[in-house]
C-alpha cells in the first residue's frame, strides 16, 4: 500500500468536477507517476470505498495499450490513484495539430480498439473512452487511461461474481452511447465501448475533435437501421469500407453496433489490407 506523502507533487495537469490529475515524483528513487486525487469532499466515505474496491479491476490489466495503475490508497482526505506515467500527448491535442492521412489515423484507432478488446475479453466494459483518455505515445498506437466508470460485462452481477462491491453507476462526463445518455444503464455492454470507438474513428477520420454531447443526443434520438444512418459527414474519398465500419459503430441499438472492440478490430484491419489507406506516415511523441 502506498502513502501519497511519499510522493512530491510537481504540477497540476488537469481538474475535473471530481478529481485532480499531478505530475509527481516518487521520494527516493525519483520516479515519475500521476497522482490522481478524488477529494472525500466529492464522495461519501461509502462511495470511496466502492470506488476503490472497482479501481482494483485495473491491477488485473496486463497489455501494452492500457495505463498501469500501480498502487492506491484510501484516506480521510479521499482516494489516491498512483497511475503510470505517460509522456505522450492526449488524442485530443493531436486532433487540434497537423493532420497525419487516414491510414494513420486508422492504424491509430486500430491500436486502441485492439486494447479496449482485450478489456472484452476479461468481461470488462471501460464506459468512458475519449481522445482526452488516450495518450499517444512512441512505439504504440495509443494508451487508453480513465479506468474510473469501468464495470463489469452487461451487468453488475460480473463484479459481483468477482467478490467486488458494485459503486452506484454514473454517467461519466465523456459518455457517447445513447444507452448512457438516455439513462438505459441495463443495456451497457461492450457494445457501448463501440459506440464510443465509433465516435474516436469518427474524430480521426475527419481530424477533429468536435463531436458534441448535442451530435451524440440528436443521434440517440433517431432510429436507424444499420446502412441507413445519413448524418455522418466523412472526408471526401473516405473509403466506403470505413463509413460503413463508422456507421455501424454508430448504430442507436446496440445489437445493430460490432458485438465487442474485437469484432470491429478485424474490420479495420481488412480496412488497413486496403490498397487506398495504404501510404500513411504516423509519428509518436515519447511515452
């Protein structure tokens, strides 16, 4: 167990309405870390400690594409995540800077669905993915951090199953699926990890990071069947492979979406076989 004084805290990287992200640095064998901070004014001492029974689920994740959590600690002042540090710019900052060709953008969002499948496979749902969750980094196509509202496969009963106490789920504030938005909480599941993945591909697509809580809203309320969705504006020469990979993504039913990131991590690699998204130049800050 670690103790959050062990740790010098150099800046702070980022707030949000619930948590605050530091750069810090470890006494004695100076090793760099993020220090992330959940203030037990936010929570009740009850929802901590749920919060770091759930936590614990990122100590079982062994894969290169996915942040290390290496220690925690829950104290009268809140809970402190001891998380690996990453150098890398998030996606959300790439998508402000030069743009890299689609075969880059596709082998980046190859990447992280191959990592958000190896979460699928352990019947583990990440429910928060977004470009401010996603580093670049050199040698790899992305790490996915924001473990925070991952839960387990469908329902509650996997965690339970597991001996972990269940925290009251929350929509969190990067949520995309309409089953998230609409408050249809029964329906989480892998598949709400591909809507989102949808909207990541969509981003990268279009070199973008506009795709507002407003886009995601007018979405869940239309109902399309798969092939029929008319909304989505992709570059021109977009090959049709990929809008069709984007739109059933994009699918308001679930069961009409990819049934987890592994299903869709082979169509984008049939994508990449194709001979028109070859050609692309993809460079990574260190990680």
């Amino acid at each position: 167990m670690c103790h959050h004084n062990e740790f010098e805290l150099i800046e702070e990287v980022s707030r949000t309405h619930y948590s605050i992200l530091y750069k810090a640095r470890r006494r004695g064998n100076n090793q760099l870390v993020f220090l992330r901070h959940f203030p037990s004014s936010l929570y009740p001492n009850s929802e901590i400690e749920d919060f770091d029974y759930q936590t614990k689920l990122q100590f079982s994740f062994d894969h290169p594409n996915l942040q290390k959590l290496i220690d925690l600690e829950v104290t009268t002042e809140g809970l402190w995540l001891v998380l690996e540090f990453l150098e890398g710019s998030t996606l959300e900052e790439w998508l402000v800077g030069p743009k890299i060709g689609v075969a880059g953008s596709v082998q980046i969002a190859q990447g992280i669905t191959r990592a958000v499948g190896y979460l699928h496979k352990l019947a583990i749902v990440h429910c928060n993915l977004s470009p401010s969750s996603i580093y670049l980094c050199e040698g790899l196509p992305g790490k996915i951090a924001g473990f925070g509202y991952a839960r387990g496969r469908g329902c509650d009963a996997d965690l339970a199953g597991q001996g972990l106490p269940v925290r009251r789920y929350e929509v969190p504030p990067n949520a995309r699926a309409p089953e998230q938005l609409n408050g249809s909480l029964n329906e989480i599941s892998p598949a709400t990890d591909v809507y989102a993945l949808g909207t990541i591909l969509y981003q990268l697509i279009n070199w973008t990071n506009e795709f507002s809580t407003s886009q995601v809203l007018e979405i869940s309320q239309t109902r399309l069947s798969i092939g029929e969705r008319k909304s989505l504006s992709l570059p021109a020469g977009c090959p049709p492979r990929l809008a069709a990979i984007c739109s059933k993504c994009l699918q308001v039913s679930p069961q009409h979406r990819y049934a987890d990131a592994n299903a869709l991590a082979e169509d984008l690699a049939s994508a990449l076989a194709i001979d028109e998204l070859l050609g692309g130049n993809t460079q990574f800050d260190s990680c």
